[in-house]
C-alpha cells in the first residue's frame, strides 16, 4: 500500500480527525440519549415511593403497582408495560402521566398525611405534554421557597389538577406555564381574590375548567385574568358562586360556556351578545333568570346548545334570534306553560319535561325535530293540544307522567323508534298500527287492558 503525499496526507488526517468526531457525537447521542430514559426512569420510580409514601397502611393502586423496578426483580419497559405513562414512539421519552385518584390517603383518620406535592419529581421529563393529578387531595406544592414549582416543564399543553384542594396560592406556579392549552382546576379552594396576576400570563389556553370552586365571586374573573385569555374556546364556571359575568365580553373566541349552577346569578347577561361565535350555553339551575329577556343571548347566531333547565322561567320569549339552535332544555320550569317555536327550524332536541305545559304552539315547523320530551307535564292529557303529529323526522318522544287516556295523534309519526308512555295510569286502550319502525314501547304503571296493532 502506497503512503500519502504531503496534500494526500494532509487530507488524509482531516478525514480520519472528522471520522473521530463523529464517532464521538454518536457515542455521545448514544450513551446520552440512554442516560435520559435511566433519568426519566429513576424519576418515575421516585414519583412512586413519593406515592406511597403519602399513602395508606394499605397500598392498593393498579396504576402505580405496574411500575417495576429492577430492585423488584422484574424489570420493564416503562413506555410500553407501565400504566398511566406514555412516550414519545420515537425518542421514547414520558410524554403523558396518569397519576389520578393515586393517592390513597387516610384523610379523616390521618392528621399527620402530608397533602403537598412536590413537583421537582416531574422536573426530568423535558419533553412531557400531558400531566393528570386530579383527585388526589394535594393542598399546595411542596417547596414554597421555589416560584417556578414546575420547573422546566415548559411543552406542557394538558394539566388537570381536578378535585383537589388548592387555593390561590398555586397560581404564580400555573401563570408561568405558558405553553398549556388545557387547564382543569374543578373542585379546588380557589377564589381569585389573593392574586395579582391570576393566570393572565396563559396566552395559548383553549380549555379552562374552574367548575366547583364555589367562592369565585364575579369580581374575581377580572382578578383571575380571564380577559386576557383571548384564545379560550371552552370555559366552565358551573357552580362557582359568581353574581354577574363581567370580565368575559372580551372572549370572542369562546364556543362552550357553562355558567349552570350559580344560584345567584342576576342582572344583565348583555356581555354575553358580544360571544358572537358561542355555540353551547349552559344557564341551567339559575333560579333568578326569571325572564329570557335579560338573557343577552338573542343574537348569538352561532348556538347550537342551549340548557335553561331549572331557571323559573315562564316565558320563551327571545329565543326567535337563534336560527341555528339545535337542542334546547326547558325542563324543570314548572310554571312555563305555554311556548311557541315557530322560528327555530334546525330544532333537533327539544326537552320540555316537568313544565306545568297545557298547550304548545309551533312544533308543526320543526320538521328537524327528532328527539321530544315532554315528560311530567300532568295537565297535558291530550295530545290534540300538542300538535306533533306533523313531525316526519321524529324518533323519540317522551310522554311519560303526563296523564294521557289516549294516543290519538300517533300515527303519523313513522319514524318514531322509541316511545315512552310510562306513567299514565288511566291510559286503558292503546293502538300503534301507524308507527312500523317503533323499537322501543314503555308502558310501565298504565294499568292498559288492550292493545291493537302490536
């Protein structure tokens, strides 16, 4: 073998230094990339004596009892054999962690169970995006001292912190999480009236449920920094305590809003007409919206979903507008009893049981309509003053508890696939030879002695 030239070996050297360089990058990728799957698997096996530490005497969980370490003597694959974790198919780093309803703690009978979280565990997973803790009863993150209690988990999108008993203390650790789409805070002690910021720093947001932190008072939206929060799509305030709606005009970007359950809501829901591009709203169980004219929804052209269960309402005035509804409930109005829908023909669902209803104007024109409830309405003994019998697309109707002695009225309702007629104890005589696609018949508590066309 000839040896180089002077310019042969030159270039020679510089092949041989280049190859050694890359030999060195891939043994570095190589033993640093498994370097990071034994970090990321010590973390896990961490996070589960962390588990069981705050745990009862008697440790049951099949989340965390798959977890196997090679201390157990039956390593495994965490990607693919541990449950509650999932990776990345391609660099096989934790991407999601399911540690919900985890913990199982001796609250009554245990004074000294610690109820802090510490979240320096999670720290090692750089690429997580998805991270449930609900229902395990944590109060607050461990180490105060250390703002950025969720250190470098910043690809977060999904953090469900559900059912646990946080207070506003937790949210300069939430406000620097600024890549989260989706944040579920249900059934905590928040209340949005010891902070600053609140969660305004959450630009990206699209989800927030802060449902069942009873004492977020209205003040407190503006104080949280939902105004700033101009992405969120889905926003859920059921039974949070809260007066009035200020603070969520500026969201025009929402499509979901839950506002059931707030027992004191009154006054103007004018804000409301500026959500332009809402299509579920949820009212229901607000015993002072008395009248839908201060409802503030009759130009929402977009709404598709509206729950007005449990409001008191007597009238349905205002609802004209809402050219696209689809599903309405109305039940539980008890002194709502006459209505009148001639103006909403993309109707689909339509829930008007336990209304005191005796009459019902315009179901004629809903030929959408494929599901009716009229349920517990015990004045409504006939059905000639229902006026359904021009409903080619209906598959459901409801009649149960209504006091009916006849079904006349039927028979042009060849579509109807389940009927519900349970309930009506002086209906004796009944004749079903115009509904051949009836799949479903209840008939309990109606004391019937014939029956034709079955």
């Amino acid at each position: 073998m000839e040896s180089c030239s002077a310019m042969e070996s030159t270039s020679c050297l510089k092949f041989s230094l280049m190859s050694l360089i890359w030999i060195i990058v891939l043994m570095n990728e190589m033993f640093g990339y498994k370097a990071c799957l034994e970090t990321e698997r010590t973390a896990l096996l961490e996070i589960k004596s962390f588990f069981i530490s705050v745990s009862d005497i008697v440790y049951d969980d099949k989340i965390l009892h798959s977890w196997v370490g090679e201390d157990d003597g039956m390593p495994s694959d965490y990607c693919d054999d541990w449950e509650g974790v999932k990776c990345n198919a391609t660099t096989r780093r934790v991407m999601q962690l399911s540690l919900n309803h985890t913990q199982r703690l001796n609250y009554f009978d245990s004074a000294s169970a610690s109820l802090l979280i510490n979240m320096s565990l999670f720290h090692p997973f750089k690429e997580l995006q998805s991270l449930d803790l609900s229902d395990n009863w944590f109060t607050c993150i461990c180490e105060k001292r250390d703002y950025d209690g969720f250190g470098s988990l910043k690809q977060l999108k999904m953090l469900n912190l559900g059912f646990n008993d946080f207070n506003d203390s937790i949210l300069p650790y939430l406000n620097t999480l600024t890549s989260l789409t989706t944040l579920i805070l249900y059934s905590n002690s928040i209340e949005g009236s010891r902070t600053k910021q609140g969660l305004a720093n959450l630009r990206y947001l699209q989800v927030l449920d802060l449902s069942s932190n009873h004492n977020i008072t209205s003040g407190s939206l503006t104080r949280l920094g939902l105004a700033n929060l101009t992405n969120l799509k889905e926003l859920d305030l059921r039974g949070c305590g809260i007066t009035t709606i200020q603070g969520l005009a500026k969201l025009k970007n929402l499509e979901a809003l839950d506002l059931s359950f707030n027992y004191y809501l009154h006054g103007s829901l004018e804000g409301l007409a500026n959500l332009t591009n809402l299509q579920v709203l949820d009212l229901s169980d607000n015993q002072n919206l008395t009248t839908l004219a201060r409802g503030g929804f009759v130009d929402l052209p977009n709404l598709k979903i509206l729950d007005l269960r449990d409001c008191g309402i007597t009238t349905t005035q205002g609802l004209a507008n809402l050219t696209n509804l689809q599903v309405l409930d109305l039940s539980g109005n008890q002194n709502l009893t006459t209505l009148g829908f001639a103006d909403l023909p993309n109707l689909k669902t339509v829930d008007l049981g336990s209304c005191g209803i005796t009459t019902i104007q315009g179901l004629a024109n809903l030929t959408n309509l494929q599901v009716l409830d009229l349920s517990g309405n015990q004045n409504l003994t006939t059905l000639a003053h229902v006026g359904f019998a021009d409903l080619p697309n209906l598959k459901t109707l409801d009649l149960g508890s209504c006091g009916i002695t006849t079904i006349q009225g039927l028979a042009n309702l060849t579509n109807l696939q389940v009927l519900d007629l349970s309930g009506n104890q002086n209906l004796t005589t009944l004749g079903f030879a115009g509904l051949p696609n009836l799949k479903t018949l209840d008939l309990g508590y109606c004391r019937i002695t014939t029956i034709q066309g079955i």
